[in-house]
C-alpha cells in the first residue's frame, strides 16, 4: 500500500503508476537487496507494465483466487515469460473471500487453488521459450507459489506452513471461523511468503540476462558490447534504457527510471539518447524509494535508477559517448 502514493491511487484502493522501492531483507543469514517495480494490472496499463518488465529480472504474478485466471492474466504472463522474458512465481490472493463470502469448505478451496495453478502453468508452457518453460513452471510443492490475503496481512507457502508446525492449511479455516485474523498476520507472515519466493526462485541480474538480452536486444552478441550485456558487466560499455518518466511530486520534475544493462552510470556525466540523436547531462542520479530519489554517485549494471536534468520518452535506450 505505501506504494500506492498517489490520492487517486489511494481513494480508489488500486495501483495505477508503476512505483520502484528498494528493499533490504535477511534470510537465513544472508541480506538480499530487492529493486521492486510494482505496476498495475489493468489493460489501459500494459504499456506500463512491459516497460517495468524490461527492467526486471523475475515477475510475481498475482491472481485473485475468486475471479481466476482472467484475459488480462493471459496478457500479463505474455508479456512477462514471453516478451519480456522474466522468470515467474505466483501469489494467488484474496483466498479469505472463498471463505469468509462464498463459505467453501476447504477441499473446494484447494480445487479452486489447484485449478488457479494449472491453468497459469498451460499458459507458461504456451508462452515461454522451450528450453525454458518447464523450469519455469510454478509450483506450491516446491514452494514457488504462495497462498493468502494481502487485505487481512497474511500469506504461506509449503515450508513457511510446516515451518509453523502445521501439516495443512486447516488452520487458516480455523483461526478465520474464530475471528482470528490477527493470529494469520503474526505467524504467516505476507512479506515472507513472497520474498522468499524471489530468493529461492528468481535470478539475480547477471543470471537474468544471459537468456534476457538476446531476446530485447537485436545487436550483435559477440560484439564487446553484447558480451557486456550478456555478462551484465559494471566496466562494460554503458548501456541502458528508460522504463519510466514521472514528474516529482517534492520538487514538480520530471524524472527518469531506467535500468542499466552493461556499464555504469555515473552523476554529472553526459549520455547520448539513442533515436534522438542528442547529447544530454545527468544532474541528479540515485534510485527510486517510492517517490523520494536516494542520491548516488555511480549505479552499476543490473540495476534500477532515477535521473532528473533531461527529458526523454519512456523505452528510449541512452549510452556514455
């Protein structure tokens, strides 16, 4: 939700701009640092959703577990396994409607769920390259799908249940015929289901790319400049697009998120804009903290960025000159 910024965002409970948040997490030890696009869904947004797509290395697809798999689904998953070529897990969300509103008992739930699960998976198969599409298959037995409500906080996948010492998800039915949603959000936490998700199941940038780039990228790959996008080499040529153009609701800017795919971008260097034909300065860089810009010097290849001191469109591509 505190991505969801803007007041009519806000009045009408729906993600409609496309929000970066960077977020640091520990598991098992180890600090993973997440850049996270959270788009909308809906068909009057596609544009914006592939352009995020483009600048990502993994998807979370989300799947409302009363409506199902729906055509923007099918529209959704094509641009993320077979355009955009992210690799996918799935949140099936609002499951406390099939309980608390339609009263399912839970083996109607689980058939719902398990019917939610197939039908993504034939459209994964469908649409992603070949060598691709059977790893790429979601899974609650191996833990790349997860369950919940994001309205009442809480969320599992399989080791996440038995990690909570249950053998099946009858306690979720339980603690809601007690009115006891509260008891869901301490212990099945939402956030933990779906960031290790990304842990266990989703590429880093250097994984991402190798298979990423010969699909958006026409040019020659065993060029220096493809073999640094291949390798996502921070002292590679630069190269890297614009995934988004907003203005600042602090200082009324407009400002650029891109992602960079080889080489690094540095404050105060000029870049060319490839189409346009024209040289320009960049005054301001950082990454993208909802709507506040955390400044940096240099942000290497892999990674998201913001940059205000030109204005270009969205899917436009720059490089150092």
């Amino acid at each position: 939700l505190m991505t969801d910024s803007d007041e009519e965002e806000q009045a009408r409970g729906i993600t409609i701009f496309t929000s970066v948040v960077l977020l640091s997490y520990e598991y098992k030890g180890k600090t993973y640092l997440f850049e996270i696009n959270d788009t909308p869904g809906h068909i009057s947004f596609t544009g914006e959703v592939s352009r995020a797509l483009r600048g990502s290395d993994g998807s979370i697809i989300l799947v409302d577990a009363l409506e199902g798999v729906m055509t923007q689904t099918e529209t959704n998953i094509r641009l993320s396994v077979g355009e955009e070529m992210t690799k996918p897990v799935l949140f099936i969300n609002k499951v406390d409607r099939l309980i608390s509103e339609l009263k399912l008992p839970p083996n109607k739930v689980f058939e719902k769920v398990d019917t939610i699960i197939s039908q993504v998976n034939a459209l994964i198969k469908k649409i992603a390259p070949k060598e691709l599409a059977k790893d790429w298959q979601v899974s609650f037995a191996k833990n790349s799908v997860a369950i919940g409500s994001a309205k009442d906080g809480w969320a599992f996948t399989l080791d996440i249940l038995k990690e909570a010492g249950h053998k099946d998800p009858s306690v979720v039915f339980e603690k809601y015929a007690a009115d006891d949603k509260q008891w869901l959000r301490d212990n099945l936490h939402l956030e933990e289901a779906l960031l290790r998700m990304v842990i266990e199941h989703l590429p880093n940038p250097a994984e991402a790319q190798k298979y990423k780039i010969p699909k958006i990228w026409p040019g020659d790959l065993e060029s220096k400049v493809g073999q640094s996008l291949l390798n996502c080499d921070p002292n590679g040529p630069l190269l890297g697009m614009i995934t988004k153009v907003f203005i600042d609701p602090k200082s009324k800017r407009p400002t650029l998120i891109g992602r960079i795919f080889s080489g690094t971008i540095k404050a105060s260097q000029d870049i060319e804009l490839i189409g346009q034909k024209k040289t320009v300065p960049v005054k301001r860089l950082g990454v993208m903290e909802i709507t506040d810009i955390l400044d940096c010097e240099e942000i290497p290849a892999g990674n998201l960025f913001a940059v205000f001191g030109f204005i270009c469109p969205s899917g436009l591509s720059l490089i150092h000159i």
